[in-house]
C-alpha cells in the first residue's frame, strides 16, 4: 500500500495534477504518518528524521507545517514552546 500510494503521488506530481490523489487519501496517510511520528518521537526522547536529506524542498516543508498547525488550531506561541522543549538524551 506504501509503494502504491508514494508511486500514484510522484505521477500525479510529475503531471501537474496533485488532485488525482483525493483529500480523503491524503488525510488518511497524513494522519497515519504524523500518529507513528509523534509516537516514536515521544518514545524514543528525540527527534527521528521525519524524510531524507533533500527529498523535501523548504517551501513544501513549511506549507505543510503551516497547514497542520492550522489544523490542529494551534498558535504560533504554541509552536515555539513545543519547538524549544528539551530533548532526551539518545
């Protein structure tokens, strides 16, 4: 399912037509993604690369970033305080 859906995103890309992959998909891998993220972030006490090195260019990393802090309804002063919280140990 992973191959399957990442091979239909990168043509759908590739086409210029990014609305092939529907909202609800998207919703469903996002909120997949970011669960396991964030659960093994929390569990681990550090940071897990969330993609390889330059698979990701700033502007896509910042609308999406910007898009689920919208979502979340959190506030730019709730980010700082969560982006400056100390980190475990590794």
């Amino acid at each position: 399912m992973t191959a399957e859906f990442c091979a239909e995103a990168r043509t759908a890309l590739k086409r210029g037509t990014p609305d092939a992959i529907s909202d609800r998909t998207l919703q469903q891998v996002l909120t997949a993604a970011v669960k396991i993220y964030a659960a093994k972030v929390e569990r681990r006490g550090h940071d897990v690369a969330p993609f390889a090195p330059g698979s990701v260019t700033a502007t896509e990393t910042v609308v999406t970033a910007c898009g689920m802090i919208r979502a979340a309804d959190l506030n730019m002063f709730d980010v700082a305080i969560w982006f400056h919280r100390p980190q475990g140990i590794e």
